[in-house]
C-alpha cells in the first residue's frame, strides 16, 4: 500500500500534504462533498476527511487524522541473543572447594576454549536472571604427559545481572551445569584423583563473573591514557574468569575400574572475552 511502503522518515512531511490535498478537493469539487442539506445522502465520498488507500481487495478508506503513520516492522530484538567467547585455560591439581578458598595450586598443563551461547530467557519470572544454553570445545595441552586433546562441553547457564555498582561497572555473576565430555582424562584430572581411574563423560559445573569491558576502561581512565579512544564500542565485550570443574557428581556418572564411586575430578582456572551480538 503507498501509505505503509513509504519509507517512516517521509511520512510525516507527506501527512500535512494529503490532508490539503483533500480539503483543496472539496473546494474544487464541491460535488464530490456531498450536498450541503444534511438530510441528503451523500452522493460521493468525502475527499477532504478521508484517504483512499489502495488494497489488493480494492479501496479502502481511512481517516486522515486517524491514518496509522507508523512503520509495520517487526520488533527488533530488545536485547543480543547470541555470545562468543574465547579464553585461556590453566589446570589445577586441587579440588574446587580449594579453588573457591583462593588455593588452586596451579600445574603446567593448559589451553584455551572457544565457546557460543544462546540467550533462552532474560529477566525470568521478573528477576534480573537470564537463561542462556551454551557449549564449548577446550584444546588441553598436556605438555608431554600425554598426547593433546579435545574436551566438548555442553550447559545451561543461569545469571544474574542486578548489582548495586552496576552504574559504574556492569556485572554478570552465573553458574552453569551440564554435561563434559573429554577425548582423554586430563592429567589435571589424574592427579586431582591421586590417579585413580576416571571417565571421559563427567558433569560439568562452570561458576563464572563477568565484567564489562567498556566500563573497565573508561573506570581505569584507560581512554585518556590511550587519546581519547572511544570505549563505547566496547560495551558490548565482557573480561570473563571462570572454574571450569569435570566431576563424577558424588557417583552419578558411574565407578572407577576399582568400583568406588567417581566423586572428585578436575579443575581449570579460566580468563577470556565474551562479546554480545
């Protein structure tokens, strides 16, 4: 239709040029107006309060002062669904309640993660928590104590995002549970388990804080120090720590070759970027 093809930004300019267009026709043709007795029917549309707007069905007509000016576009998207995230990995040799206490005795194995997620929900039942379903392939460098592999992880991530220094810097607080799949054990993972036999499928929990990089840099001055950069394009990239922790969940995932329960397992300390979009 001419009305709602018309690009928005014109629409407004073209409002006031229709309504004259119709009040000149009644002056013009004052047939086309009616007659002046209101007693009698109207022998034609009246030009000067309507519009004629074309359909596939015909003509249909529309108010001039009540014509729907606005764009018929979806709504975009109020928030980013989609994150990516790259980051550097380190292995621990003790447990993830050490690690909380600040005590994660840091061993030479390492890596680095690539991951993605999806936004499922945001502000479920009316809080500041987001769902997001999430999954990851981590490269473990063995450094010789065995060949390299590749560990797959798959998770959804519940975080909030309420915090009282929000203002200042924007802060994500999460934790994620799923499932881990490994090539081979790590050797984080024997040591963890004074080596005892493990499984390449554990659970998989990842507790993580993210902080926003555009705030980050404008609180450290950073864009002084740098000339005058622009951090808002920044607001958009979060600097991410995370424990990413493999465990047999108190026996769930099976028992060792010795049949104890798999409870303990392996933890890696993590640091990267995750970007909105």
């Amino acid at each position: 239709m001419f009305i709602r093809d018309t690009p928005a930004c014109f629409r407004p300019a073209i409002r006031p040029g229709l309504a004259a267009i119709g009040m000149a026709g009644g002056f013009l043709f004052p047939a086309a107006a009616g007659p002046a007795d209101p007693g009698s029917a109207p022998s034609a549309p009246r030009l000067d309060a309507t519009l004629q707007v074309a359909t596939k069905g015909g003509r249909v007509m529309i108010p001039a002062a009540d014509a729907d000016w606005s764009a018929e576009k979806p709504p975009a998207d109020p928030f980013p669904r989609w994150r990516l995230r790259a980051e550097y990995f380190q292995s621990a040799s003790n447990d993830i309640g050490n690690v909380f206490l600040g005590d994660a005795s840091p061993i030479a194995q390492n890596g680095i993660a690539v991951g993605a997620g999806y936004v499922l929900a945001k502000d479920v039942c009316d809080l500041p928590l987001d769902l997001i379903l999430q999954g990851t392939v981590m490269w473990h460098d063995e450094k010789g104590r065995q060949d390299n592999f590749l560990q797959y992880t798959a998770s959804l991530r519940v975080e909030w995002t309420a915090f009282p220094w929000n203002s200042q810097l924007r802060t994500r607080m999460a934790l994620a549970s799923g499932l881990s799949y490994a090539e081979k054990i790590p050797f984080a993972e024997v040591v963890t388990r004074e080596s005892r036999s493990s499984r390449h499928l554990l659970h998989y929990l990842e507790p993580s804080v993210s902080l926003n990089s555009g705030d980050l840099f404008r609180l450290m001055q950073l864009d002084r120090l740098f000339g005058g950069f622009d951090s808002s394009g920044m607001d958009q990239t979060w600097l991410v720590a995370r424990i990413l922790h493999r465990s047999g969940a108190w026996g769930t995932y099976g028992e060792d070759k010795l049949g104890n329960s798999i409870s303990t397992g392996s933890n890696f300390l993590s640091l990267g970027l995750e970007m909105d979009f």
